[in-house]
C-alpha cells in the first residue's frame, strides 16, 4: 500500500490493503475532511467487502495518525493543526539531517542515492506537468524517505514510515494551497540533492529548513 507499511499478514491482506488505500487516498486529498465520521458498515458497503479487513485497516490508520476509533461509534478523521504541521517537520528535520550526516561519512562507497532522488524530481516534474497533486505528494515524500534511508538505520526507517501518511497529508494541503508552488518545491529538491552529493550535510540543513520554511510550515486549515 502507498502510504504505510501493509497491516498484518494472513488471510484477507489484500482486501485491508484495498481499504487501508482508499481511507488514506481519502483524507490525504481532503476528499474526507478533517472530523468527518467513518463506519466499518458504510466503508465495507461502499467497497463491496465485509466489515473484518475495514476494521484491521482501521487499526492501521489509527497506529498513523490519520483516524481515531471510538469502540461501537465510528472513526473520526484527525485533524491537521498548526502544532502537529510544527512537531511533524521537526521530526522530519531531524531524521533527515542525521541520515545526510551519516551519509556523508561514506562518500565513494555508494552513490545509487543521486541516481534515485534524480528519479523521484523526474516524477515529481511530471505530476508538476499533469497537475496530479497526490502523485506530487507521493513523490515529495518519497524523495524525503530515499534520504532517510541513507541513515541505514531501520528504527529511524521504522519511525519515518509512520510518519508518511501524515507527510503526505500535509504536502497535499500545501500544494493545494498554492499549486504554483510545486516547481519551487522542485527546484528546491535539486539543491538539496546537490548538497547530498557533495556531501555536505551542514549546507543540506540549512537548506532543508529553508525548504520548509517556505513550504509547509504556513498555517493550515484543518
């Protein structure tokens, strides 16, 4: 599934993945809006499944950060406060910079990164074009986790995954906003690329704040 690692194996794992995406699709996009009441029953109708995998699926969107269960009632959509956009982006700071640090100390022994963050801008570029702001979410957070990986830490990896529908959520919001600030996102991408290149992780921070600074630290409806 796109926005998380899959719920639990066994049988029927292909039907909470069908359900775990198009929750998420939904409140990523604000299709679902902030507070908005979930049922197992209406999901599971509106998909033509039982209840059981709407209910795992449920779990896992709850265990990151998209809904809230209140047992016999329903999930409620949460909602994207100016605090959490803050404590989110301070974490994804954080995690980010560690993994260029680490990074940086192994120059020459690996540089498949360059070759995939180009990859992901390619992307990025194309939903830019098309006007696909979900796939441009996607790729966003996507570029951002390749760095994270770099860590070649997997609690950090753990953590981060988490965190992606979250992320994603809000890049959607900020593009939303204001889609004319997708090719500076772009360009932005490519600087901070350039400073994961040349290894340079005190220049990759301070870009990195920029980059979020004039991104998706604005204040944002719910």
């Amino acid at each position: 599934m796109s926005a998380s690692r899959s719920p639990r194996n066994g049988t029927g794992s292909s039907a909470v993945e069908r359900v775990y995406a198009h929750v998420a699709e939904a409140i990523i996009t604000g299709a679902v809006g902030a507070s908005s009441l979930l049922t197992e029953g209406e999901v599971a109708e509106t998909l033509g499944i039982s209840r059981t995998p709407v209910r795992e699926a449920f779990l896992a969107l709850e265990a990151h950060g998209l809904l809230t269960l209140f047992p016999k009632k329903g999930a409620v959509v949460t909602a994207l406060d100016d605090v959490e956009t803050a404590e989110l982006l301070q974490v994804r700071i954080m995690f980010e910079t560690t993994a260029v640090a680490l990074h940086s100390m192994r120059l020459g022994a690996d540089h498949a990164v360059d070759d995939d963050l180009a990859a992901l801008i390619l992307l990025q570029e194309e939903a830019a074009r098309t006007g696909d702001l979900l796939a441009f979410a996607r790729a966003d957070h996507r570029f951002h986790a390749r760095v994270v990986d770099e860590s070649r830490n997997r609690v950090i990896d753990d953590f981060y995954t988490q965190l992606g529908p979250r992320l994603k959520r809000l890049l959607h919001r900020a593009a939303t906003r204001d889609p004319g600030s997708l090719e500076h996102f772009i360009t932005e991408h490519r600087a901070l690329a350039g400073y994961l290149r040349a290894g340079d992780a005190p220049g990759y921070e301070a870009a990195l704040r920029r980059h979020v600074r004039h991104g998706c630290q604005r204040p944002l409806e719910s």
